[in-house]
C-alpha cells in the first residue's frame, strides 16, 4: 500500500490498526513543471502588495482566519483562486476588505503561476492536508509562504516558508514581518526544498516498489 505522506500513513493506521506497518509505504507526490521563477515579474506586488490563497475554502482551510488577517491592516490585499464565490464569504470580504480582494476562477496553470511570482506570500493555514500542492507550486515559483504547522504541511515545507503554531493573528503578524526582512533566504530555501519533488522521484519510487513485489 502506498501513502502520499507519513501522515496519511498515520492516518490509515489509526483507521485500519489491522494493517501492518511494513506493508505501508509513503512515496511523495510531484508536481507541474508549469511552476517557475519569473525573473523581474514583481511589478504588481510593488503596486498592491497581495497575500494569494489558493484552493477549497472549506471549514477545515480556515478562509475566514485569513481574512480576518488581512482585514487587520490595509498595506495587503488578497487574491484568492478556487471556485466562484457564495453569498456569505462575499459579504465577508466586502465587510472585512472592502475593495482590497480579488477572486480568479478557473484558471489555467500559467495564470496561477504569474500570481505566485507577484504575490508577497501565499497564505495556507490548513488545518488538515494529506499533501499539500499548493505549497509546492509556490516555493517552485519563488514564492513565500505562510501555513499552518500541522499534518502533512511540515513534510512538504521542510525549513521553507513560515509555519504557524496556532490560529493567531499575532503570530501571522510575526510570520509577515519574518518574510518582509528574510525573503530572498526563505524564497531560495523553498527552491532547495522543492528540488526534492517531482513525478520523475514519484513514478522512480513507485516503480521501485513493483520491482520488488514481483
């Protein structure tokens, strides 16, 4: 049996304790090669510095903790790329940002990539992840990002990006203030630490697997 994280494996064993621990084994997910730095692609983000949230605005992803975060100042804006909007997150936003957010449905990877590279940081504070692609993609584009220190996310961020401990705008204050003044650091540790994925280590590993069942 394969996981796609330790995690997940936890997960499966505290569900199905029957299983054997040996017969589990974790191989890490890929990610697109549509996800790079863009050289000299920041002039949006100097114009209206943004924060990017990237996915399902379920309970469990904490969307309404991310605007109350940027609704605590207005030096940020927020860009948000998931499903179209229902009525009660768009009285949120308009109560809490005014005219500061943005919604982009439906977007192709080439778009999504554009706002990694212009945004000041992604904001990820998922309560539960069995990956975690989107900060992939980010620390492949060079973008900095802010998430929730739980489940899966440690796996994948490694010692990129800032992990919260809780779901306190104070420690997301401390979090934006350590990548305004650490961010080339932060940004080429998330490179390092995306090198470590790819379908190409995934299908080895899994292939690898086969191999030895037969």
């Amino acid at each position: 049996m394969i996981c796609i994280s330790e995690n997940t494996k936890k997960d499966l064993l505290h569900f199905y304790p029957e299983f054997s621990k040996k017969d589990i084994r974790v191989v890490y997910n890929g990610m697109s090669s549509d996800y790079s730095a863009i050289p000299n692609d920041k002039s949006d983000n100097q114009k209206k510095p943004f924060f990017l949230f990237v996915g399902s605005r379920v309970t469990y992803k904490n969307f309404n903790f991310v605007v109350n975060c940027i609704a605590q100042s207005n030096d940020f804006h927020l860009k948000i790329v998931g499903s179209k909007l229902n009525s009660n997150e768009i009285h949120l936003l308009n109560t809490q940002l005014g005219n500061r957010w943005e919604v982009y449905e439906n977007i192709n990877n080439t778009e999504l990539n554009i706002l990694y590279n212009n945004a000041f940081s992604l904001i990820y504070p998922s309560s539960y992840e069995g990956f975690g692609i989107p900060l992939l993609e980010a620390m492949k584009s060079g973008c900095p990002f802010i998430a929730l220190n739980a489940s899966s996310i440690p796996e994948v961020a490694g010692n990129a990006g800032v992990l919260l401990e809780n779901l306190s705008i104070n420690e997301f204050n401390k979090a934006a203030i350590l990548i305004s003044k650490d961010r080339i650091n932060i940004i080429n540790k998330g490179f390092e630490q995306a090198n470590k994925f790819s379908w190409d280590i995934c299908y080895g590993e899994i292939l690898k697997i086969y191999k030895e069942l037969n």
